[in-house]
C-alpha cells in the first residue's frame, strides 16, 4: 500500500510540472495562444469573434482554439469575452515537442 501511495505521489508530482509551466506562462504579443472556453458557457470560436480576434488555424473545438495574441490587452478581452483561459501556444507547443512555434 505505502508503494502505491508512493508512486501516486511521484506519477502526479511528475505531471504536474508540464501543466504548470503552461499555465505560468505569459502570452507574448504576436505569438500563438490557445483560448479556452467554460465548458458550460459559449464557444472558443464565438470568445474570440467576440473579442475582434482571428484564427491561427481553421481547426477548432468547442472547448479551445488557436488565436495570435494582437494587443498587450487581448487576454484580459477574451476573459470578459467568456474565455476560461489563455494559454501561451509556444509552451503548449514546446510541451507536445513541436521546436518552432512560430506564427
């Protein structure tokens, strides 16, 4: 039981630093982001219509779509748009093993 308990704590510990260092991560301006939308409000697609964003990619799910951060302000406009968050797309992508994510 103690290993199990042990291994837990390790599998999670071990997890956990990916997903922290795409949340810590600031969005740079004119770089890729991934806006997340509240599974139970609207869209991804109509959070960044609404904030006057555009697409990076024509691939998009309900729950989140590529965007480029165009303004310092972008961000905080898609949060009071609906988004749930905004990622910064190089550190997802660095995380996944893509080496260039640029625009």
């Amino acid at each position: 039981m103690r290993f199990l308990c042990l291994l837990v704590v390790f599998t999670v510990s071990f997890a956990a630093a990916p997903v922290a260092l795409i949340l810590v991560a600031e969005p740079k301006l004119g770089k890729p982001i991934v806006v997340v939308a509240k599974p139970w409000g609207i869209a991804a697609t109509k959070v960044v219509e609404a904030a006057q964003g555009s697409f990076l990619s024509p691939q998009a799910t309900r729950l989140a779509v590529w965007s480029v951060m165009r303004s310092e302000t972008y961000a905080t406009d898609l949060k009071m748009k609906g988004a749930w968050l905004v990622l910064d797309g190089a550190a997802l992508a660095q995380i996944c093993g893509v080496t260039d994510a640029s625009v």
